[in-house]
C-alpha cells in the first residue's frame, strides 16, 4: 500500500472500515454501516462528510 498518494490517511479510513465490519458483521441495511462509519472515524479524529450533493 505505500505506493498509494495518501498512504497515511487512506489506512486511517480502512481501519476504521475494517473495525466498523468487525463489530457489525454482515446483514445490516448500509445506513447501519453509514452510522456507524462516521461513528468511528470521529473516534479517530478523521474529517469527512457523508454523500454531499453536486
């Protein structure tokens, strides 16, 4: 993964990602896993929005 440009944020992302998967599993409508997302990169102090318009 290090010949990725944001190589630092883009593991922050997928760990949250994959600790969101974890502890959910499977069979949740998205919006559970939306929620739960943004959940967790606040904990990791991650800026982000959810699905801006155009």
């Amino acid at each position: 993964m290090s010949n990725l440009l944001f190589h630092d944020i883009t593991e922050k992302v997928i760990g949250a990602a994959f600790e969101v998967h974890s502890f959910l599993g499977n069979g949740f409508q998205e919006v559970i896993y939306q929620r739960a997302l943004a959940w967790e990169m606040m904990q990791r102090d991650l800026s982000f929005a959810r699905e801006i318009e155009q």
